[in-house]
C-alpha cells in the first residue's frame, strides 16, 4: 500500500508540475534571493524567461523538467542561461535537503574585463568553464560540495600597481575549485601543466572573499616579491565582502 501511495504522488506532483505555470518560479526564486525571472513562458515542465540578478538583466533562461528524477526525490531540469556575453547550460535539482547544480559554459573577455574594472585589470581572452558540481545544504544555505574547473587561455594583461600602468603576457592557467580543509570553497589557479600555485582564492563563511597571490604569480607579472622565500608562498593578500 504504501509502495501505490508513493507511486500516486509523484504521478500527482509530476501531472502538477506539467500544468502549472511558469510564473510559479519566479515566486520561489525570488524568495530571499536578489533573483527575479520576468516575460516568463511555458509551464514549470518546459519555458523560458529573463533572469535579473541585482536588478541586471543576465540573460535569457530556459528550462526543462527531467520526470524520472521524482522516483528519487529530487526535482530536477535541465537549463541553459544564454547572453551576448556568456553561455552557459546545465542541470538544476532540489531534494528536501539540498539544492544541486551542475554548469559549464564559457564567458567572453568583455564580460570578464566589465567585471574585473573595479581593480584596474584589463586582461585578454575568456574563460571556459569545465563540467562543476555544487550541492548548497538548505538548512545552513552551506555550500557543502564543489568540485570543478575553469581554463582561461592566457594573453596579454594590464594592471594598474602604484599608480602606474603596467602590461604583460601571462600563459594559459586553470583554476580548479573545491572545498578546502576548513569547509569553505576555494579555487587554486596554477599554469596549465605547472604545480606551484599562483592565486588561492576562498569565500570565507562571514560572506568576504579573500585572495592570495603567490611569489610566483609576482614573477610572472615582471614584478617579483623580494626575498627568499620559496614560490608557493603568499605574499600579497586582498579581501572583499561579496555576499
């Protein structure tokens, strides 16, 4: 009896989620989020809407539902976020647990250098983002799992140090993303095909971001750190609340 009621109630919740319509989610995306979908289209099944996000308008979304995940529990969709700017696809679920995402895709220079502006970094190229996987807990709203990979392809970069304007080439990099030792995510960038680290970034749990750069990443700029400490060492670090 129990095995019919679960099969009935994910037949109901599937039939629901099938009629329903789109707008629904912006009602749940926005909740306590500076997310907000608009011109939303379709159902919760199948659509597509614009995403703001801090009143900015990101790009074009849609969705498909994936019916076969109710039998574990998780409601899940396929996705893509699509911009003159960036493409990028993936898969979205939530348990009654946890929210789940996997995304790859790729960001141009253009982008990357809008966002990069506040810190006078101008660099060339963009960024392709590898198959990543995150898994926030809802509870604690913790991120509780990261694994992936970013390549940028290496180019020519300027950067403002002293009031001076400076430029030089750097090689291609990757940055891959994890949870450290002390629970938090963190992305290590490395020249491709290199182990010493070049940049340790984390996203502290008090919402601030905090960035390292290597004596080494301070000789590929033309500008190394003196001293005789070994390359791997921190030597210059920066932080920003961002959440």
């Amino acid at each position: 009896m129990k095995r019919y009621f679960i099969v009935g109630l994910l037949v109901f919740l599937g039939f629901a989620i099938r009629l329903a319509p789109a707008d629904i989610l912006d009602r749940l995306l926005t909740t306590n989020t500076p997310a907000k979908l608009i011109r939303t289209q379709g159902t919760l099944w199948q659509g597509h809407g614009e995403l703001l996000f801090a009143q900015t308008n990101i790009g074009k979304v849609t969705w498909h539902f994936q019916p076969s995940a109710l039998f574990r529990a998780i409601a899940k969709y396929s996705w893509t976020l699509n911009q003159s700017e960036w493409q990028l696809a993936g898969i979205a679920g939530v348990t009654f647990s946890h929210v789940q995402f996997e995304v790859d895709g790729n960001v141009t220079q253009d982008m990357l250098n809008r966002s990069l502006q506040p810190y006078d970094i101008d660099l060339q190229g963009g960024i392709e983002i590898s198959p990543t996987h995150l898994t926030i807990e809802l509870e604690t709203e913790r991120v509780q799992e990261l694994e992936g990979q970013i390549d940028w392809q290496g180019g020519r970069v300027r950067y403002t140090l002293s009031g001076l304007l400076r430029e030089t080439i750097l090689p291609p990099m990757t940055g891959y993303l994890s949870i450290n030792d002390n629970g938090q995510p963190q992305a290590i960038v490395y020249a491709q095909n290199q182990q010493t680290p070049l940049i340790i970034a984390s996203l502290e749990a008090n919402g601030y971001a905090k960035i390292g750069i290597t004596k080494l990443f301070t000789k590929l700029l033309n500008n190394p750190w003196p001293g005789s400490d070994p390359d791997h060492t921190i030597v210059l670090q920066v932080e920003e609340k961002i959440i």
